[in-house]
C-alpha cells in the first residue's frame, strides 16, 4: 500500500508548486493510474515515491513505513520503475539490462539467465532472438517492453510506470495494454501508471487520479469519473464522447439485469452479445446488422435484449447532459 500525506514539492527558484498538497492511497493489488496535461506535476509524484526526488512537505508511506526512514537501497529493492524515456542502458545487451536488479543483488548467474528468459517471454519478446541484441536494434515497442520486463525483474511488488507505452503506435500501443492487464492479473503488483492520455487511464486503472498544475482534481474509479465528473477540467479531459465511454465501461448484463430496460420481444432479435460484452459492443451490433434491437445471452441462454432507443435513453440518465 502506498500513501501520500499532504505532499508538496516546491523546486528550488521556481514559483509555484510542481506538486501542491497532495493526499491519496494507493490499495495493494490496485492500479492507480496519474493522467493530467503536460508539467502537471505526474513524472515528480513518481519520483518522490522513489525517493529520487525529496519532498519539500508531507509524508509518504509504503505499507506504513515512512519512506524517508527507510534505506533507499532496500526502497528500491521493491519498487520496479519504468522510467519515461525507456532509459535501457545502450550499451548492454538486452540480457544485461533486463539482468541489472538481479546482478546487483548477486543472484547467481543461472538463476539470471531463467529470470530474464521468463521475463522476455512474459512481455512477448522473444528470448532466443532478443536477449543478445542492443537497445538500439530493437523497436520502440519492443524496447518499453524490455523496459517492462527489467522493472519486473526482482518481482517487486511495488512498479512505478512512467508513461510506460508513451513511445507506440496506437495499434501496438492496444496490444501492450492488453498485455499489461493479462499481466497484471497474475502479477497483483501495487501499481502507480502515469499516463497524459486519459482512454489509457480509463482503460488501466482501478482508480485514477486526475491532476492539473500540482492539485488533484478528482479520483475515483473510471465508472465515477465518466458518470460524475468533479468539474469542467475533468469534463473537458473525458472529452464529449463522455457517453459511448461509458457503455465501454457498462456491461450488457447489468442493464438487462437492472430492470431499468425493459426488454422488447426477444424473438425480434437477428443478433446477440454475450451478457459480459459492453453495451458499445450491442451499438455496433445493430450498426453492422441494420437492426435497432441485440440479444443479450449467457452461455447458451437468451436472458433478453436491448434497443438503440433504451441505450440513448440510458446514456440520458447516467451522464445527466448527454445528446
Ligand atoms: N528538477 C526540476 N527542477 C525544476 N523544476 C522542475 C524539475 N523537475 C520538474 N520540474 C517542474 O515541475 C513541474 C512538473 O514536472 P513533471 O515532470 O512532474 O510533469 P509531468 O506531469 O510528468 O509532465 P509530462 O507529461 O510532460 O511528462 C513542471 O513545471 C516542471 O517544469
Ligand atoms: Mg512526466
């Protein structure tokens, strides 16, 4: 668990606060993604947590230990930190740089030589073609996941992730978040996710915390932030496509289940979802399929349907001003 008290960061000769009074807690197990504009203050929250970076008020906390008590070598022991720009060392090898944590702590050689393998294959890179190139002979895809895979290397539970996919196409840049929540699922780290886009944010976090000039706006789980919005800032950041965001978030199930759509004739229907799909995914349906009302199933079981005018009037209720 992480937890930060009234944090402040004041750089010296400079005005105003990078990061202003800042209060939030991290749950163990939980990603918590940081989204906000460009010198918000995201790169120095991370910083701070790893002490590379001194507060100038304010406590933090790593299950309950202040960490400016602790040793910074045994801090960084647990945490893994994809930095910003990647940031493999260009001279050493894949194998070398996913291998530092491991060799610094003397692990045997062998037992580098599994870890890294399993690590590359873990990210989706391949060990046999990868692990003896250089940074440079790789993609930048494939260098954040060397990045990925050297801040996973000591199993820390703890990753900082610096706009770990920043540096990607928005095709490949899907695939690694698909990656990183498989991943995740196994994994369980206590994860900080810094991130300027706020689709990603959305996609990744258990709760987000959105910042602007140093303050925290609002935090909550995606759910809340699409459905009740703090402030205009927040609003404008979602974007106007605030709706068809959400019924990415809402599933088909829960609208069916709910009572709050009533069904129409099931035997209308000329396609289904399964129930655990979102209800964008009933939208498209009907698109592809020139029809205005989907059948939702479970397994093998019809359990009922909705309609394009239902949907539209769903969106009217949850988000208050939507079109
Ligand atoms: N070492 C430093 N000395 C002085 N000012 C700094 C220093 N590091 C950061 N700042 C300032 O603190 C503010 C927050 O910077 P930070 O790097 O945390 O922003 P960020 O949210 O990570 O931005 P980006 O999305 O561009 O990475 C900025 O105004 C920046 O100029
Ligand atoms: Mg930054």
């Amino acid at each position: 668990m992480i937890q930060l008290e009234r944090v402040k960061k004041v750089f010296p000769n400079t005005a105003v606060p990078a990061v202003d009074e800042l209060s939030f807690t991290v749950e163990q197990g939980n990603v918590c993604v940081f989204v906000g504009p460009s010198g918000c203050g995201k790169t120095t929250i991370i910083r701070m947590i790893n002490r590379l970076v001194e507060p100038t008020s304010g406590s933090i906390f790593i299950d309950g230990e202040n960490i400016l008590q602790v040793d910074s070598d045994r801090l960084r022991r647990r945490i893994g930190y994809v930095i910003q720009q990647v940031g493999l060392l260009p001279h050493r090898t894949i194998e070398q740089n996913v291998g530092l944590v491991p060799r610094l702590l003397n692990w045997p050689e062998d037992r580098i030589a599994r870890r890294v393998a399993e690590l590359l294959e873990m990210v989706g890179l391949d060990p046999a073609e990868a692990a003896q190139k250089y940074p440079y002979q790789l993609s930048g895809g494939q260098m954040q996941r060397a990045g990925v895979a050297r801040a996973l290397a000591a199993d820390p539970p703890i990753m900082l992730m610096d706009e770990p996919f920043g540096a990607v196409d928005p095709i490949l840049r899907g695939r690694l978040q698909d990656e990183f929540l498989r991943l995740q699922r196994e994994v369980q780290k206590t994860i900080c996710f810094v991130t300027h886009d706020i689709n990603e944010a959305l996609k990744m976090g258990d709760y987000i915390v959105v910042l602007n000039a140093g303050k925290l706006v609002q935090k909550g789980t995606p759910m809340e932030l699409l459905s009740s919005p703090a402030n205009d800032f927040v609003k404008a950041l979602i974007g106007d496509d605030r709706g068809v965001k959400l019924l990415d978030l809402t599933r088909a199930e829960s609208l069916v289940a709910d009572g709050s759509i009533k069904s129409p004739a099931v035997k209308d229907c000329s396609c289904f979802i399964d129930a655990l799909q979102p209800v964008k995914m009933a939208l498209e349906q009907m698109m592809k399929h020139d029809t205005d009302s989907v059948g939702i199933r479970r397994g093998d079981e019809v359990i009922g349907a909705l309609t394009w005018a239902e949907i539209k009037k769903h969106i009217h209720r949850i988000s208050g001003d939507e079109g």
